[in-house]
C-alpha cells in the first residue's frame, strides 16, 4: 500500500515537474518571439532629401504697422465769406491747382465797383494834368507863364500819374480777392477731411478741407537684430505684402482704388536701419518707404506684414518642418542601419516654407519631415520619400 502511495505521488509530482517546465519554456520563448518581432518592426516616418533651392528671405511683422504720408496740407481761404459750392467731396482724388469750393464776399463787388470808378476819376485828372503840362510849356518857351508856373503844372501831372498808378493797384489787389474766392488745392492727393460744407461762413486763414499724397507711404519698426539680418544686405528689390484680412478699421474713408489681388506685389525700399548692420546691438529700427501708386493703403493699421526680399539665394535648404530647435538646431535623419539619429545643424536664412542649412548636411540626404513624435532615437524606421519639388 506504501508503495502504491509513493508511486502516485512521484507521478504526480513527475508531470508538475513537467508542466511547470513546459510552462516556463512556452514564456521564454514568446518574450523571445515579441521582442524579436519589436525588433524587426519599422515606423513609417515621412521624409524628403535635402536640395539646393531658390530662397526669398523674408520679415513677417506680425504686429500693427501704421502706415504715414510725408506730404499732406490743409486748403486755406484767404477770404472771408461763405461757402456757395463744394466742388469736391472726401476720399476724391484731386490735383495741385483745382478748384475745390467757391466763397462768395459779398464786399467784393462793391469794391470793384468802386476801385473802377476811382481809376476813371485819376485817369481824367491825369489826363486834364497832361493838357496843363503841355500848354504850359509852349507858354513857357513863348515866355507867357514864368518857369515856376511850368513847374508846378508838371509835378502835378506826375502826380496824377501816380494817383492813377496807385488806383490801379488797388484793382490788382481786388481782382486777386475775386481770385481768392476760389480755393485751389495745394498739392496732389486724396481729399481726407472736409472742415467746412456748402454754407458755412468761414474766415480769412481759416483751412477748407485737408488732402494728402498717398503715392509714397512710411513707416517704421522696431525689430530684433536676429530677424532683420534675415534679409540683409539691405540693399535691392522687397516686396511689402499685408494681410488686408487683418486690416485695422482706416483713420480715414478715401474713394474706391485700382483693382488687386493676394498676388499683386507692392514694391517697398527699405530707406535706413538704425544702429547700422555693422554695429552691435540687441534691436534696430527700420524705415520703410511703399509704393502706393495703385491707391490701396491709406493712413491706418495693419498686421501679418511681410517684407521679402525679391532677389533669391540659392541655397541648400530643408523645409521649415524638419528643423527642431530644443537644444540648438537639429534634424532627424535614418542612419546606416535605418535607425532614427538625430544630427545638428547650422542654419542661415529663410522664407516662408524652407530653412538654409549652412552645415550638417548635404545634398541628397533624407530628413524626417514629420511623424517623429513620440518616438525614441534609435527606433527602427523607414522614410516615405515626399515630393521632391527644387
């Protein structure tokens, strides 16, 4: 009975032996099988190869730029009077010399009235001094009248000569007066307020109405050296392109301009930066002058503004997407075994969409464009080539 009992019990404890070793050969081996399965895994991760591209450096000021004139008057009555007829309204264009509204004085004609009639009063009394003066000196080589007599009457003809004179003077000055009730616009430009309207009286020095030349418009930045070297030399052709989208309610209305479209190109120069280039220094300003010659900006505000620069570099260059600065510049990149590596770079200018890369690469190498997240260097990948535009 013993014996039967110990066999039993060897039995039993044989095939636990064996299911328990059994058991830790199945675990081994899967861990072997998932890990060796992991290994072999590749992430797909999209790239593109590096290649030499034209590069438009650029400045994007995403702040409010205001925008100026440097040549604006205001339309000054040299008469008193009121106002008939406005012959031009806010926003219209005008030019230098037109007629922009008509003052009535009423003084004015009485006064012409008046000066005609003194002029024809001294042109009688000269002309009746004349007649004395010539008689006078036929009577005076005849010796009828003594040389005093002949004297007196000269000087008073020559006086009635200046009285003459002095009373056309005086109509000169009162047809300048019928002249000045036309006021006429200082210079070319746009009308931007109306200070007075048909029927308001208004005084001598008073101002009509203000215009500006918005042909040239001005501004200024203040922009970190880093940015503005972006699009150094200074020198050449740039292009100022706003976002209308994000334009500012304008200070004033003008009239409705020439047709454009997100593709127009207004050409800016850039005229100084201060300090210069040359110096150091942690922020520089920057004066620009646009070419408003279409008529689409006006005095007011406006954002998202780029300012590149029209003259390319060519240059080897990534896109923007592939460049990571967490602790300098660097891309990723598969190494020889198809491995995720990081590398770094050195960086020059850029545009919109691409990055100049000045060391670190060369062309025909892969960058990874995007699908890096989350992933630990040294994963195995393989790249899905974008395309490949130069």
């Amino acid at each position: 009975m013993k014996k039967f009992y110990f066999a039993v019990t060897f039995v039993i404890l044989a095939l636990s032996a064996a299911f328990l070793g059994y058991g830790i050969y199945l675990n081994t081996t899967s861990d072997s099988h998932i890990e060796t399965m992991l290994a072999s895994r590749a992430v797909n991760l999209s790239g593109i190869r590096v290649s030499y591209r034209d590069l438009y450096p650029e400045l994007r000021l995403d702040y409010h730029v205001s925008l100026r004139t440097r040549y604006q008057a205001d339309a000054i009555t040299q008469i008193d009077g009121m106002i008939e007829e406005m012959y031009v309204s806010q926003g219209q264009d005008v030019k230098q010399g037109q007629p922009l509204c008509k003052i009535v004085n009423y003084d004015v004609p009485l006064n012409i009235s008046k000066a005609d009639a003194d002029i024809a009063r001294a042109e009688a009394t000269y002309l009746q001094s004349v007649s004395t003066a010539e008689r006078n000196k036929r009577l005076a080589s005849e010796d009828a009248i003594s040389t005093s007599e002949l004297e007196t009457s000269i000087s008073q003809m020559k006086a009635s000569k200046a009285e003459l004179d002095a009373t056309k003077v005086a109509r000169k000055q009162i047809d300048q007066q019928v002249s000045f009730q036309t006021v006429t616009a200082p210079l070319s430009g746009a009308v931007l307020v109306l200070y007075q309207h048909t029927g308001d009286f208004i005084n001598k020095g008073a101002p009509v109405l203000m215009i500006a030349d918005f042909s040239r418009m001005y501004f200024t930045a203040l922009l970190d050296d880093e940015r503005i070297k972006n699009i150094a030399p200074i020198e050449g052709k740039f292009s100022f392109r706003p976002n209308f989208d994000n334009a500012m309610i304008k200070a004033f209305d003008t009239a409705a301009r020439s047709s454009y479209n997100e593709d127009t190109v207004f050409d800016v120069e850039i005229s100084s930066v201060w300090p210069p280039l040359g110096e150091n220094a942690p922020t520089r300003s920057m004066a620009c002058e646009l070419d408003n010659s279409l008529g689409v900006f006006e005095f007011g505000m406006y954002t998202d503004v780029i300012i590149r620069k029209e003259t390319p570099k060519r240059a080897l260059a990534v896109p923007k997407t592939a460049v990571y600065n967490m602790d300098g510049p660097k891309v990723y990149v598969s190494d020889a075994n198809s491995r995720l590596a990081a590398r770094g770079i050195i960086t020059g200018v850029y545009d919109s969409e691409h990055v100049e890369v000045m060391e670190g690469l060369e062309e025909g190498d892969v960058v990874i464009t995007s699908g890096i997240e989350g992933l630990d260097i040294g994963v195995r990948i393989v790249v899905n080539m974008g395309d490949d535009l130069r």
